[in-house]
C-alpha cells in the first residue's frame, strides 16, 4: 500500500489541517502494515504557479523542448508520478477566503495534463488516473458545508472525477474561529471520524 499525503497549508505549524491528515496518515499506517508514505508539503516547497513558460514547456514536444522546459515537464512528471504510484491519498484542505491554496491549485495544473492524467475522446474527457482512495481534510473557521459559501467540496470532487479519480472521502472540521468551544468540538468530532474512516 502506498500512501501520498498532501498538505496544502500556508503554515508549517500551527494550522489545523496539518496535525489532522498527519493522524489520519499515521492511523493508516497502523492499519495497513507496511505501506510506504510520501509528503508533499506545499508550505515547505511551494509548488511553482503555471504561467506562459510553464505551460509551453507542456505543449511542446519533447524533443524540441529546451533544457529548461525539460526541468519543468520532469517536475510535473515527478507529481503525476507520485499520485499514480499511490492507492490512498490524504489531502489537507483548509478554506481561504471561500476557496482552495494557491498551492493545491497550482498542484492540479501541473497533474491535470491531457495525455498524462486524462484523455480527450469522442464522447469527452476521460480520466487516466483510477482506483484511488482519496481522503480530503477540510478544515474552515466558519461553518460553510452545505451553503453557497462552500465552493471546495464541489470543485475537488469534479477535478479529482476529471483525471479519474472518484472515490472521494471528505472529513469536515468546521467553526474553528467560532470559540474556542466551537474550536474544540470540531476538532474532536473531526479525529473521531478520522480514526473511523483509517479502521
């Protein structure tokens, strides 16, 4: 079993996503013994945003690519390699102002790649990148599921359906900046879950 665990965290301490995929990784490795982890953490290495050169370097072909474009295409390839390797993947998704890090954008624009993780047919798109598990941490300071203001859940779950992946798992932990009551109920019931969903 190989597990991939994305933190997408601007905080290298003191978020809240962090420690929770950080258990849920832990108490997957307990479960399944022997199963290799890799960490991808956005706050330690930022992953670049695509601009014009980076998404030049993906269209030209590769034996025109300039040495430079090669060092970008083997940083892309080196992620979709990553998540293809992978049976469970652990995302770690806190809410900034009502939408995903930057960082975990950037990241699907560099793996959602036509011909890597997705091909285009007659019918459409179909996704290249199956029979995963995905587990998504979300964590909010205000409580946003099931309202307009929750602009996360919808937009993980066609992207991730786009390049093939569809068993989606989402883990809530919401009113984090609601009181400390509010803080501490969420937390709890959220690690609860965590240990449930890891069994």
């Amino acid at each position: 079993m190989k597990i991939l665990q994305i933190k997408s965290s601007i905080f290298t301490s003191g978020g809240q996503s962090g420690p929770l995929t950080d258990q849920l990784t832990q108490d997957l490795l307990a479960t399944y013994p022997n199963s290799s982890l890799t960490v991808r953490d956005f706050a330690k290495e930022a992953v670049p945003h695509l601009d014009e050169s980076r998404f030049m370097a993906f269209l030209t072909t590769p034996e025109e690519r300039t040495e430079e474009q090669k060092a970008v295409v083997r940083y892309s390839d080196e992620l979709i390699r990553e998540i293809k390797e992978s049976d469970i993947i652990v995302i770690g998704l806190p809410m900034y102002n009502l939408g995903v890090p930057s960082n975990l954008k950037a990241y699907f624009d560099h793996i959602g790649r036509v011909g890597e993780t997705f091909k285009y047919t007659e019918t459409g798109p179909v996704g290249l990148v199956t029979g995963k598990k995905v587990y998504v941490v979300a964590t909010r300071g205000g409580q946003y599921q099931g309202t307009p203001y929750d602009t996360q859940t919808d937009y993980i779950k066609v992207f991730l359906g786009f390049i093939g992946i569809t068993e989606v798992d989402f883990i809530y932990a919401e009113g984090l900046n609601m009181g400390e009551e509010s803080k501490a109920n969420a937390l709890a019931s959220a690690r609860a879950l965590l240990k449930q969903k890891a069994a």
